[in-house]
RNA sequence: GGGGGUGUGGUGUAGCGGCCUAACACGCUGCCCUGUCAAGGCAGAGAUCGCGGGUUCGAAUCCCGUCAUCCCCGCCA
C-alpha cells in the first residue's frame, strides 16, 4: 500500500504519528521557502507543508509539482501553529511535515477545474469523464448511489429476496419500446434483443419457485433521450409470489422509507402508509397520473359554475363536453399583466386556448380577463369555490378535459417550482392505482396496455374486457415521489387462458402471440403461483435524493442527448470483417 | 420527425454594425516570497469569435444554411 491514512481522514488524534499518503495535488501554495501542498484522495483534502529545512531533497520536488500530479508522501502529522487552523477543512486542525515526496505520476493541465465546483460545459465534462467524475460532486453522486444499491440488497437480502440475475441477450419484444437488436454470428438474418426489462423472466422465476426475486438490473430502450431518460438505465426489479397489490406497495415503500431513515436523517419524509390515490382521484386533483404532493394548488372544477354563466369561451367550453377548472396561487394577486401573458405562452403547446384570470386585489375591483362578464353571485361562488382571499391570483383554462388538465398540471408544476412552494429537501411519495388496463390508441385504432400486457384486470371488472374494455381497471400502481415516476408494478395474470384473452383484446392474433410469447403461455400452465412485482427507476431515484437536475449526474458514464458516448466514440462505424460475420448489408 | 435555447482564449462570461488591433475573472508559464489555505507581488503567453455562404464601405454583432450541444413535444408496453 502506497498510503496508511486517507488524507481527509487525519485529525488531531493522529498527531506525532508518521503516515504515508497518495493522492492528487488539489492545490499547491509556493511561498519559496516554505510551499503547502493540499493533496486530495477520495476521503478529502490534507494540507502538507514542505520546509527545506527539514528535507531538501522533497522540497525542491515539491516546487516542481502542479495541480493534479499524483503523489506519494510520507511525513508527520503535526498540530498547526497556533491560529493557523482552517475551520472550513475537516483535517483543518492539523498538517503533514512532509519528509519524503515522490512523484507517481505527471498531469497535464486539466482541461476544467477539479478542485471546484464551477460551471463547465456538460460536453467537455463527458469528454474529460474520468476527470468530471474525480470532482467533489460526482464523487459524492458515486457513493450516494453506491450506498442507495447497497442498502437496497441488503434489506431485501433480509427479507428473504434472492437476487437473481437474468440474460442481456435475450428476446425481441416488438411490442413497448424500441428494442437494442444484437445480430446473431451463428443465425443469419436472426439477432438478440437486449432487455426493456427482465418483466418475462421474473415472472418466469416465479413459476420456478423462486417466490421472492430481485436484481438491480439493468434495462435498454432505444428511444429518444430527457433529462431523466437514458438508452440504459438500472432499475430495482422485484417479483413476488402468493402476494395481493397491497403486499407489493408495502414491500416497497417499507424499503424505500427505512432507506430514507438511514442514509438520509433528517429529510422530511412521507409518513408509511403512503398516500394512496385512485388514478381517478388524481387526474381530478391534480391534472396528472404523477402528483407532486409537496404543495396544494390543487386544481378545482367550476364547469357547474361557468354553465350558463354569460362568459362566452366558458359556455362554448361546457356545451362542447369540456370542462372548466382552475387553480389558486395564493399571494400572485400582483402579478403583472406580462407574467400572466408569459403563463398563457407556456401552457398554449398543451392545447389550451387560452388562460382566464382573476387577480383579487387587497382593496377595489378585481383584475380580470372575464369578471365582467360573470354575474356577481356566480363571481362570489368562483371565488368562494377556489378559497381564495384578497390577493390571490385565480387562473382558469377551460375547453376538452383532456387539454384542461394537463394545461392546468403543467402550470401548477411550474409554479410550485418558481414559488417555491416547498421544502427542496422534502421527499414526497404517493400510490397511484386502479389504473385503467387498457388505453384506446386512435392512431392503431386498437387498445394499449396502459402498464404492460402481464398486467391482471381487477377481478370485479373482468366482465367489463368484453363489454367496455376502456373502463376496466388493471391491479396495477405506480410511486411517485416528488411528481417524477418512480415505480411502477402490478398483479401478473398467472393464468394462460386470461393471458390469451389479454393478448386477443390489444390486437395480438393467436399465432403471433404463440410465436413471441409461448415460452410464458407454456409456463402457465405448470402451475403457475399468484404473483406479482414491481419495477423501480434506481437512476431517477438517485437523481431526486441526490437533488440533481439530470439523471446523467447519477450515472458514472453517461451517453448524451443524442444517445452518444462522447468519451469513447460510441457508436462507432463497423468493421467490414464484422459486417460479414453477423451477415448484415449497410443500406445508404 | 418537430419546436426552442446556446456556441467568443483551457474554463466561465462581457461585447450584439465602426470606439474590437476582442474585454474581464479564474486557470496556465516565468521570476520574487518561510504560515498560506480562493495565498500574495511582478511580468507574460494564449481566440482565424463553431463552420460555410450572403447583406454592407465595414460583421463576433444582421440574414440564410450547416454542425455541435442542451431543454421540450412526439416516442418511452
């Protein structure tokens, strides 16, 4: 070992001692006679002071060496000159008379700071990965996430879970997502697909006996890229047998609370059991099948009010079949006609017309797009409904369900963001359930699985497959903490003529559900145990706890937007010798 | 596939028709300096303003195209 102490690890107790340390050059102060070096390993920074007088040899390497030179240096630890302790550094009551210095290696100037926390283009950091990653922040994010995993395995490792690793070389699933195809070498014209997820196979475990599985595993989606989205990402796969619905959100949110008690003391936390609502309930609420609970503003239903109201845009809303809701930013009353102009632009790609507005001031008439126009006992009811008080801002959209809710959902996000309606530390978490199973796709002119086609109708709605298939609901849920979606899970059909009827129902013909899915209907009918499961975005959830932007800042090496890995190069152009082993053409 | 933002020394920014022979901070190089810790002092190097075309007497600045990058929509069972 080159080191007997991490540097950010030595503190007065350590005094007298001799050490030996290997690390970086975080910074170096050349006083001629005397030069600090602060030398950086992964536990943190140590200053280390050379002094000619004490060795020539290492002091006249010392004035040679520059920021990010590794270094080997063996000293003792020394209580520092009265006053000349640093409060700011954790090792700041002590330092290293360095005895002995060598020079492991040389660095080139690095082309962004390491030793601080600045702004730098996220290409370059991609680039420079290795070095982005040797800054404080990522460093932080690489343990975080490493603490996150482990936690994770153990706790399920003591309930009773056996990871279990399945193929990422597996099969083609044409339906869902864009498949990664590995062309086969031995099968000409035939290719791998690597896992969406290993949905398949943990149900298939579960025939096996396994009866509580679960893997950090790792999934591939060749779909374009978001901030929280990436061609692979990791996600905390679980499975269980002879379980209900209630059994699986149990499990989790037992995990994930003990988790947040653990690594993160002191963070407010959703109180077990965790807010359950109905899809229903939340698109009512909150506009949106993922609520950020973290703040109200709920959205509020006036289409009673605004029937027959005389406001024309919101009559013609109602007599089309829509709907008129609106929101209550308490305390917005001041807002400027151009801030709510600015609110209108932002929601007008999600369809709304337009954005009505009641400002109510402290003292006279309200400012308003429509007030006019409202009778005043229908005024008084609006304003009565929404709960608002002088000086709170009201905004209204109004027009097709769909489009007013996802206006509305939008605007209250952004809001609650810009207000700063919440703790930033603050961890919300929420159930949403009874979904419905399947969604109408006009485009395809045929039913979706709204989560995926293992998904069990709930019993009371089976009838409902063949009579109106839209209103049943699946027993299926979804978490989501913080308004992202972080899990997602269901009740698995475990029986094969169920699954057959599932598959008839979103247009899969007997054949072609025989030819890709055999392998389960075969399996169910082995004796087959109730089972269920849950899928949850690791990286995401990385991403919320450790209140970054992105979700590449939780990923060690990242691709970019445009799914490239801009270190390595990857992809890259194929070699014509292994084109023609995997017997495939370019077609310009 | 579509919409929007951004591209100026190594990094972050300023400049947005002529005062630009491109400014500032940090970093970098050299010299000085024995108690600094964002060390300090002095001196210095470093940019065909993403690329191509156009408008103009004159373009980093305006226009068109293109590339790169980020965000969003579509897509993501």
């Amino acid at each position: 070992m080159y080191k007997t102490h991490g540097c950010g690890d030595l503190r007065a107790e350590h005094v007298g001692q001799r050490v030996e340390l290997a690390g970086w050059v975080n910074r170096r102060r050349d006083h001629g006679g005397l030069t600090f070096v602060d030398l950086r390993d992964r536990s943190g920074v140590v200053q280390t002071v050379s002094n000619p007088e004490l060795s020539q040899e290492a002091h006249a390497i010392a004035e040679q060496v520059r920021s990010e030179w590794v270094l080997h240096i063996v000293g003792e630890v020394r209580v520092r000159p009265e006053g000349m302790a640093n409060p700011n550094l954790p090792t700041g009551e002590v330092e290293v008379e360095i005895q002995e210095l060598e020079v492991l290696n040389q660095a080139k100037t690095p082309p962004f700071k390491i030793n601080e926390e600045s702004e730098v283009d996220e290409m370059v950091r991609l680039k420079y990965r290795y070095l982005d990653l040797r800054r404080e922040r990522m460093q932080r994010n690489l343990e975080l996430r490493y603490n996150v995993i482990k936690f994770i395995r153990d706790e399920l490792g003591q309930r009773g879970f056996w990871e279990i690793e399945t193929p990422i070389l597996f099969k083609a699933t044409p339906e869902g997502a864009r498949d990664y195809l590995v062309p086969s070498r031995l099968y000409p014209g035939e290719a791998y697909a690597l896992p969406q997820s290993p949905q398949q196979l943990k149900q298939l475990l579960m025939v096996a006996g396994v009866e509580r599985y679960f893997q950090i595993a790792r999934c591939f989606r060749d779909e374009d890229q978001r901030g929280d989205r990436q061609p692979e990402f990791t996600q905390l796969d679980i499975e269980m047998s002879f379980v209900e619905r209630e059994d699986v959100m149990e499990l989790l949110e037992g995990v994930y609370s003990s988790l947040i008690e653990k690594l993160f003391p002191g963070r407010p936390v959703s109180v077990v059991p965790w807010p359950r609502l109905t899809y229903q309930e939340s698109m009512d609420r909150f506009g949106s099948d993922r609520p950020d609970l973290r703040f109200g503003m709920e959205l509020v239903n006036i289409t009673d009010l605004a029937e027959g109201s005389g406001f024309k845009i919101f009559e013609g809303a109602v007599e089309a079949g829509g709907e008129v809701r609106g929101i209550n930013c308490v305390g917005c009353g001041h807002f400027s006609r151009r801030e709510i102009d600015e609110l209108t632009e932002m929601i007008k790609p999600f369809g709304a017309k337009g954005l009505a507005y009641l400002a109510l001031q402290e003292s006279g008439e309200p400012r308003s797009s429509f007030a006019k126009f409202l009778p005043s006992d229908r005024l008084d009811a609006v304003i009565k409904r929404l709960d608002a008080n002088p000086g709170d801002l009201l905004l209204f959209v109004a027009g097709e369900r769909d489009i007013v809710l996802e206006s509305l959902s939008r605007l209250r996000a952004h809001l609650g963001e810009r207000l700063e309606l919440y703790d930033p530390d603050a961890l919300s978490f929420c159930w949403v359930i009874d979904f419905p199973l399947v969604q109408w796709d006009a485009e395809g002119q045929r039913w979706d699985p709204s989560h995926h086609l293992f998904t069990a109708p709930m019993p009371e709605d089976l009838s409902l497959l063949d009579s109106d298939p839209g209103k049943a609901r699946g027993l299926q849920y979804d978490l989501v903490l913080n308004g992202e979606e972080t899990a997602g899970g269901s009740i698995r059909i475990h029986d094969r003529g169920l699954q057959e009827k599932i598959f008839e129902l979103i247009g899969l013909d007997l054949d072609t559900a025989r030819e890709r899915f055999g392998h389960m209907l075969t399996a169910f009918e082995y004796g087959t145990p109730p089972h269920g499961g849950v899928a949850s975005g690791l990286d995401r959830l990385c991403m919320i706890l450790a209140k970054e932007p992105n979700i590449r800042e939780v990923i060690a090496f990242p691709k970019n937007q445009a799914a490239r890995d801009v270190m390595a190069g990857a992809p890259s152009e194929i070699e014509p010798k292994q084109l023609e082993e995997l017997h495939l053409r370019i077609v310009e």
